[in-house]
C-alpha cells in the first residue's frame, strides 16, 4: 500500500491528539501564523492591595507545555497572515495621520497635507514596459558594442523590464552606494523643507520649530529595475505637533514649493574611495508632490493609506529585487534566485563591503537588500500613533488588557519557533480559511441593500 506524504501523517498525527481542540485554538488565535513562537512561562495578576491572586495562567497545561504566539513578520513572502495584520496597523496608522484618530484630531485633515514620490536617480537606461520601450532615431550603439535604442513594446511582467540596455555601462556602484545613503539622503531632505519653509516666511531657520512642525510617514518601494523610490505622506503642523494648529503662512502651496525646491537641491558626498572615487548623490528627476485636499479634487485619503499599507507588506523577494534573508558567503549570491541585474547589485555591495572605506555602510550585511538599509516605514514622532498603541489597543479590544490596580508577575521564555511539516499543513489550511471568511465578510459590506 502506497505511503502518505511525512506532511500527511504528522497532521494526522496531531490531529489525534488528546488536545487538538486546544492547539487548534492556539493556531486560530495567530491567525494561521506560517512561522509561530514558542514561549513557556506563567503570568500572573496579583490584587495591588490584597495581594489575592486574580487569575494565574501556565503553559504547563498547554499542548506540548508551550505558548504559540505570532511571528509578526511583516513580510508576505515569509508569513502572509502576520503581514495582513501589519498591512492594517500601518493602513490605520497612515490614516490617523490623513484624518484623526487613535488619538490624532480629526482637524489633521484640514491641514497642509502631501503625498510625496521621490526616486532614484538614473543609473543607466533600462528596459521599459508600455510604449515604444527606447526608440531613437539613429540605430547607434554604446562603447560595449549594445545598441543604445529598442524599439519593443513589452508588457509590465517581462523579465527584460528594468534590465539594463547594457550592463557594462551601468553604474552598478553608484546604484549600490545611492541604496546605502538613502535614507541619510530623506533626512537631509527633511530638514532642507525645514528650512525653505522658514526662508519664505521670513522666519529664522533655526527658530522654525518654535512655529510649525513637518511631520510625515514614508514607505520604500522596489521600482522594476531594484532602485527605491519613497512615498510620502506630509503634513504641516504647529510647534505642538497634531495637536496644535499651523501658523496662517503655511499654506500647501508654500509646502509644495519647498519640497519641489528641496528634492531638486539637496546633496549628499559619499567618502572617496580609490575604486570608485567621490560621488554626489541626488534625488532622481522625478518628483511627485500631490495636495491631499478636503475638498475632493486630490488623492482620496483612505487609497493613499492603503497604498502605503500595500507596500509595506513587500518583501525584497517579492518584487524580485532582492531577497528576505541576508546573504553570508559569495556562494549565496551565486545561488539565489534573481535576475542576473540584481545579482550584479548583490556581487557589487559584495565587492565594496570588502574595502575600508565603506566598513561603516556595512555592505556585505545589506547585500540581500541592494544595500538599502533604512526601515521600509518611518515616521515621525508626532505623525500619527506608533504600532504599539495599536497592538495595545487590540489587546484591550480582546480582553488582554492588564486590570488597573493589579500587579502583574511574568515568568516566560524562549522554546522555539516554527511549525512540523504536519501542523504547518493544518495552519496553512487555517489561514485560507480565515482570509476566505474575511473576504466574505467584505463582499457582504460592500453589497448594495
């Protein structure tokens, strides 16, 4: 008689078990997560007062003596229902900073508001999709013997999209370097908008902050060919931040002017190295700086959030520019599956990790990432609500919430962490199961009366 499959008998195993039902719960409770945590330990919540135990919980009771909490991997790619819940905590942390909420007044919304696209700077041309891919009128090719035009029209998901034209005369190096100072780049950037915004008001630059406040939230995105571009959420407030309402000057039109005017001008010198020399490094020439108004006419609020929300969920591996897990040696670089432009970027930070004066840039650690190394969300502090306020905020919701008064003793620790081939079948199944009634649940919403 034929075998089942190792995955089949474990699940069925499992299954048998005395406490199923309560793993089962357990598993339910993560949403299905792909990757759980394995914790053992006990809490306890004491009488502040009294001292009288109000409710104690044990792991020893629990199947297999252990907890299973999720991941919270934020990555689709590595656990799809974990990066689901991210996906909406970053979707209402977005939109609390475009309309009010979790604690952001409802009056954000009638402030000077953008949303904000700055990219990469051209480092060769590449493959295009939609029209004429690169017509020119001359059949010329470049110094490698390449033609420098292409007269195809390919479709968004061709693997020659993004692909350089030629290889040998893409700045690989450049590329590289702009990943690994981007974020540093964002900074100056915010801080040069600081200061056209005080320039045109008549304001000392340093005093701006006594004034108004520049808050934002901004997500990294993969463009096709492995280059980061930000999209941004920003808004101008008082010195008090959301709370606080921005002087008469600062209009959106004087906003857009600064950001316009800082992404074109502001600067970034990499050290010199002998192998690659000094490079400036800029924003890219495309620059986006839409008016998000009350009225209608702009983007609409809640799209902008669940754009920003959709990208957050994207693993390097998902957009093919890159992969979730570092790379250790040459030979993972040889061996991952990408397109033979973004093994170069990875042989390139590879190459540069190596030489001193690129040791702080740590390189050879961001390799799976291109050398990008900023958060792919960030946000300034006065923005919106942070993720935590959220998860507390659904704990309470749930009825995890500490009691007030009491005094709460915990004793856990580390067991493990994923699942046997047989119980990542079942929370495979579990998962679809959960997103299939969630997708209901919104055709039911969504259903004209």
């Amino acid at each position: 008689m034929r075998q089942l499959p190792e995955a089949d008998r474990d699940a069925i195993r499992i299954a048998q078990d005395a406490q199923f039902p309560r793993w089962l719960e357990q598993i339910t409770a993560t949403g299905g997560c792909a990757h759980p945590v394995h914790l053992s330990g006990s809490t306890t919540t004491l009488d502040g007062t009294t001292g009288e135990i109000l409710h104690h919980y044990d792991t020893r009771t629990e199947p297999g003596e252990r907890l299973l909490v999720r991941c919270r991997n934020r990555r689709a790619t590595v656990c799809a229902p974990c990066s689901r819940l991210h996906a909406g905590d970053t979707y209402h942390l977005v939109r609390a900073g475009l309309l009010g909420g979790k604690s952001i007044p409802a009056t954000v919304r009638n402030r000077p508001r953008l949303f904000v696209t700055l990219t990469a700077p051209s480092f060769g041309p590449v493959h295009r999709a939609g029209e004429m891919c690169r017509p020119r009128r001359d059949s010329g090719t470049c110094e490698h013997g390449r033609s420098v035009s292409c007269g195809a029209v390919h479709i968004p998901d061709a693997p020659v999209v993004g692909q350089p034209l030629c290889a040998d005369c893409y700045d690989y190096p450049g590329h590289v370097l702009w990943h690994a100072h981007a974020a540093k780049l964002w900074d100056r950037f915010v801080i040069d908008v600081r200061r056209r915004l005080a320039s045109s008001a008549g304001i000392v630059q340093s005093r701006f902050s006594q004034y108004a406040r520049l808050s934002f939230a901004r997500v990294a995105e993969y463009q096709n060919r492995a280059a980061v571009h930000v999209h941004a959420v920003v808004r101008l407030d008082g010195p008090a931040g959301s709370d606080d309402e921005p002087p008469a000057w600062a209009t959106t039109d004087r906003l857009v002017e600064a950001v316009r005017a800082s992404a074109q001008r502001v600067l970034l010198c990499t050290p010199y190295s002998p192998a690659v020399g000094e490079l400036a490094l800029r924003w890219g020439a495309q620059i986006d700086a839409r008016p998000l108004c009350d009225d209608g006419e702009g983007p609409d609020d809640d799209a902008v959030a669940a754009y920003v929300a959709k990208y957050v969920t994207k693993g390097a591996s998902e957009t093919g520019a890159g992969t979730d897990h570092p790379l250790t040696t040459w030979a993972d670089i040889e061996s991952a599956p990408v397109s033979e432009h973004v093994r170069t970027l990875m042989r390139t930070c590879w190459r540069l990790g190596g030489l001193p004066e690129y040791e702080s840039l740590r390189l050879r650690a961001w390799a799976h990432t291109l050398g990008y190394r900023g958060h792919i969300l960030t946000k300034s502090r006065a923005y919106s609500t942070t993720y935590a306020a959220l998860r507390a905020e659904r704990a309470h919701h749930m009825g995890h919430a500490d009691m007030p008064d009491a005094v709460i003793e915990r004793h856990w620790r580390y067991i493990d962490s994923g699942h046997t081939l047989g119980a990542a079948l079942l929370a495979a199944g579990i998962a679809e199961d959960i997103a299939t009634n969630r997708e209901i649940a919104r055709e039911e919403r969504e259903a004209p009366l």
